[in-house]
C-alpha cells in the first residue's frame, strides 16, 4: 500500500499535541515534523475526500479546528485518526506522513489555491453531501 517498502522511513515516535493541533512524528532516518490537523483532515486520504477517481475529489472546508480525537494503529503500516467532525476513515500510510511532512508548504498552498479557484476560504462550511454514498455536483 501507498508505495511502502524496506527502504521507506519508518516512525520512531508519534505526538498528538491537541493544544497546537499538530501530529509530531519522527522517522528512523532523522527526518521530524509538525503537521497541522486541519491539513491531515483536508487531505484525507480516504475515497470520501479523494473521491473514486480523478477529478472526484471533494474540496474539504471548515476545518480549522478539528481535533483528533484518537489515533489508531493499522497493521504495522498506518495509522487511523478519528477527527472531532466525525471523519475516521483515512488511512495515514507512513510513506504519506512522510510526504505530507516533507510537503507540507506546497500541499497547503495548493489547497489554498484549489478553494480560492472554488471561490471558497477555509473556514466556509462544508456544502451538504448528495444523496448517494458519493457527493457529486
């Protein structure tokens, strides 16, 4: 899953610090960072905000404060945040931590980017879901 292989870094200690809404994780190869958990909860990666395919994703809004509320382990691959809006079911892949804090600047800049072009900001509210399991517009 999600390119995790012998030579991936793997997680020495991982930080929930509900005060400053970050996840602090180091990995065996040195490498530690803070990420934030509104930009963990934008970009889920689970089928409810990436979508089934592309140009499916479902621009996430109105997270600000989120909080995790628990963080489970999945195997001895991921972990499984439980978000105070209710959100459990992404996958967090160490491969996908590791991008996430390595990227966190770029990824955050291209979702800001995305809702500006949505003539949304950050703090409107996420628009209802449709009525089947998939939001479509």
């Amino acid at each position: 899953m999600a390119g995790l292989s012998a030579a991936s870094p793997l997680p020495t200690d991982i930080t929930v610090h509900q005060q400053s809404r970050r996840l602090e994780i180091a990995f065996d190869d040195g490498a530690r960072f803070s990420i934030p958990f509104e930009l963990l909860r934008v970009l889920s990666p689970s089928a409810e905000v990436k979508g089934h395919g592309p140009g499916q994703e479902v621009l996430q809004t109105g997270k600000r404060d989120v909080l995790i509320e628990a963080l489970s382990p999945v195997g001895h691959y991921a972990v499984q945040p439980r978000f105070s809006d209710g959100h459990d079911s992404g996958l967090y892949t160490w491969d996908y931590l590791y991008e996430l804090g390595l990227r966190q600047d770029a990824l955050w800049a291209e979702h800001l980017a995305r809702l500006a072009a949505a003539g949304l900001d950050r703090d409107a509210p996420m628009a209802p879901k449709g009525g089947g399991h998939c939001a479509s517009h």
